[in-house]
C-alpha cells in the first residue's frame, strides 16, 4: 500500500511539474521580434501569442535552436515564413525548419536557384502541400493583429508553379535565374500597433531608393552590413531608433563595413549586431517597446 502511495505522489508531482511548466511556456500578447543568431545570415522570429512568423533561416539549421528557444516544446507549427531571397545564408535553415515544423503559409518569390538547398526545400514545400503566395510592393499580410506590409519589389517574380509541381525545372519550362538575387529580395514592414520594424533582406542602394520613405522603429540593416546598402539619404527617410545587424564573426566580407558603420553613428541611430551581442529581442505592447 505504501509503494502505491508512492508512486501516485510522484505522478501528482510530475504532473504538477508539467502543468507549471506549461504554464511559464505560455507566451503573452505582446510582440517579439528576435533576430536570431545564425552566423553569416538572417533568421529572423516574430512571436505574438500562440502565433510565430519566421523571415528566411539563415545558413545552416542554428535557426532550430532559435525556434527551439521560443516557441512552447509543443508547438511545432508555423504561421507564416517569408523567405525573402533563396541565397544560402537566408534558405539554407529552412530546409529544416520545413521538415520539423507544419508551415501554414509560405511567402516568397518563385525565381529558381539551382542548388540543392532550394530543391530540396521546394520539395519538402510540395510534399507537404504548403500554401505559397508571391507577393509584390501593396500587398499586405495581416496575421494575429500583426501586419507585413510588402515594400519590394514592385511586381511578381517568377512564376508560381515551381512550388506546385515535383518535376525538374527544365521539365516545367523554367529557367533558373541568372540575375543578382539581392536585387529581389522581398521587403516587409512589420506593424504592431504604433511599433514598426523594417526588414530589408539583401536589398543595396538602388533598390533603397524605390521604397517609399517609411518612418520605423527599428530597421534590420541591409545585406548584412554591406557598404552598397542602408545609404545616407535611405537611412535619413526612415529614421529609425535601433539598427540590427544579423552578421557572423569575422566573415569573409568585412560586414559590417566601416561605411555603413560610421552612416549609423553620424545619425545617431543605436546599432545592435549578432556578432557581437548575440541574438537580439525586441518587445512591444503595440504602444512603447524595449530590447531584451
């Protein structure tokens, strides 16, 4: 009889330890915005309440332990991933975020990178049957009382049934693209009540210059750093408070450059990096926001 005592106090105590942990699990309402760090990348997670968005995975699959980290052990769905362009230091990690975790809604453009991250990622996005919408500059995607303003690029790009068909490319009447992904990479402002965050992906000067000036909180600095993007008179339109830069440690291109480094200091504008602060989070209740 008391063995059976025993046992049943230390399921009581179990299950107490799961409930508690549940429990402080549980997210709040308010907005997260973490820029993860990836190394040489972006992976970029924003989380408001059971729901969680990824922009791109960044090189290799340390963007799992960035998910791992923030989202509840149960939840293994994703509401929405943005890919902004299929270069390996954004797709690589989504290769597999795709196979661990249900994505809802995929947003990306529908150019064809030949390489074996983007096929096999294209594959695992058609096995799965998960949705894809190409967007361009208007469109808006509104999820959980957030929302992701499409700033770039101006129309479509590509054609929508790579994601739709297992066949090879050829065999579609595709073409891979030969142009400078950069150059393509899908631009969101993020919205959350008063608080606005925008992520540029890789995008340099030129095409700075064709989004309309958007006043933001915080601003995820272009390309890493790159001394082609986040321009004087960009940076000046935008004004924002905090720059991230997602970036490794002594990478092989110099980001971020002492250009783009001494822009931000003349304006005055903080600047945060993962290489050296390692991941950062920014918390908003929609009205006021703070870095964690």
């Amino acid at each position: 009889m008391k063995i059976r005592l025993i046992y049943f106090f230390g399921f009581l105590v179990l299950l107490a330890a799961v409930i508690l942990l549940a429990i402080f699990s549980f997210p709040d309402q308010k907005l997260h915005l973490i820029f993860c760090d990836v190394g040489q990348g972006d992976a970029i997670l924003v989380v408001r309440g059971s729901t969680q968005a990824l922009i791109d995975g960044g090189p290799d699959n340390k963007v799992l332990g960035c998910l791992a980290k923030h989202l509840p052990f149960w939840d293994k769905k994703l509401e929405l991933v943005i890919l902004t362009h299929p270069e390996p230091d954004h797709l690589t990690g989504l290769v597999s975020v795709a196979e661990s975790y249900q994505i809802k809604q995929l947003v990306a453009n529908s150019l064809v990178l030949e390489s074996g991250a983007f096929e096999e990622f294209r594959q695992t996005i058609i096995k799965k049957k998960t949705p894809v919408f190409t967007p361009k500059a208007g469109d808006k995607i509104r999820i959980s009382g957030l929302a992701f303003n499409v700033l770039f690029p101006k129309e479509k790009l590509g054609n929508e049934i790579v994601w739709h068909k297992p066949e090879g490319y050829r065999v579609l009447g595709l073409s891979s693209y030969t142009g400078n992904f950069n150059q393509t990479a899908l631009v969101t402002e993020l919205s959350f009540g008063k608080f606005q965050a925008l992520l540029t992906g890789d995008i340099g000067a030129e095409e700075e210059a064709q989004i309309a000036p958007v006043p933001v909180e915080v601003l995820k600095v272009g390309h890493h750093g790159s001394k082609y993007s986040s321009s004087k008179e960009f940076l000046e339109k935008i004004k924002p408070a905090l720059a991230v830069i997602s970036v490794g440690a002594a990478n092989r291109y110099g980001h971020p450059t002492p250009e783009v480094l001494g822009r931000l200091k003349e304006l005055g504008i903080k600047v945060l990096r993962t290489d050296l602060d390692g991941e950062v989070e920014i918390i908003s209740d929609g009205r006021s926001w703070e870095v964690r």
